[in-house]
C-alpha cells in the first residue's frame, strides 16, 4: 500500500510537462544530484516491475543474474542492464528498444481502449495532468513501447499469458 502511494505521488508528478527523464545526459554536478530524486527512483523501480511482469520472473531474475555477473566489481549503464536483458531473451524481444522509449521519456501514456464487438484498438497519447505553460513543449514525438497483457473468457484468471507490445500510436 505505502509502494502504490509512493507510485501515485511520483505519476503526479511526471504527468507535469516539467517532469524530466529517467536518464539523460549531464554536464555537471548539479544536473546529476537533479536526477537521483523519488520520481527517478519510484519510476525506476515501476518500469523494473513492468519489465519483470511482461518477461516473467524467471526471464527476468535471469537478465538480473547476468548483468550482475557481467559486470561485478566494475560500473555499468542502464544499456547494459538492457543489454543483458536481451541476451537472456535470445532476440525475441528488443529490450533495450523498449525500455529506451520508457526512460528518455519525461511523462508516460496514457492507453485508450475501445472495444467493438470481438475487436479491440488501442490508441496511445501523452499523458499531462496539468500544462502549465510557462514549461510547456509539444511532445508529439512521444512513442512508447508499451507492453500490454490481456484475459479473454478462454484465459485462465490466475495468470495472465496473453501479451500485446503496442509500439505504434495506435494498433
């Protein structure tokens, strides 16, 4: 329940157009001690348990394991966090693609489901609580990768397999 509050509270905060990425590129000291604040650790740690979810824990504790073994008693990257990811996949998915669209991003999406009949589109925009607009920019280049799961009446409730990577505007 606190991990929920804490996730609703950093959301708010990244809804506003003066959010900013978790990861971007720094020029000073100053920059770097902007970036490690509870937005950048709450949203971290949401995109992990995203990530985990979609790949499953077993896939992931995987991509955890050796990225830890790459590189012990040395520095890394968010790249090689996804790096590891993926040779744990074996080329199925592009994580590092995907989790690229997630922390270079300030904000996230919002996701518009319609259903019509047996077919469902999906449509992905912006998410902005409030626009203020002494900051505001138009982000129209905003595309996430976004991994969607899904039950249907044949599904088994207890666990959710049916996955859906939505990287378009809409699908």
């Amino acid at each position: 329940e606190d991990f929920l509050t804490l996730v609703f509270k950093a959301m708010m905060k990244d809804a506003l157009n003066s959010s900013h990425p978790v990861s971007s590129a720094v020029q000073s000291s100053e920059q770097i001690e902007e970036m490690f604040d509870a937005l950048s650790y709450i949203k971290g740690a949401s995109l992990l348990l995203m990530l985990k979810h979609y790949l499953s824990k077993h896939v992931f504790q995987a991509g955890i394991e050796v990225y830890l073994h790459n590189h012990n008693y040395g520095t890394a990257q968010s790249d090689d966090l996804w790096d590891s990811m993926n040779e744990i996949t074996n080329g199925t998915l592009d994580v590092k693609k995907m989790m690229k669209t997630w922390i270079v991003h300030k904000g996230f999406p919002l996701v518009t489901v319609v259903r019509k009949g047996k077919s469902i589109s999906i449509q992905q925009e912006k998410f902005l609580y409030r626009v203020e607009p002494e900051n505001w920019t138009s982000d129209e280049s905003c595309l996430w990768h976004i991994p969607l799961t899904y039950i249907t009446n044949r599904s088994n409730f207890t666990h959710c397999t049916n996955a859906y990577l939505l990287d378009q505007k809409s699908g």
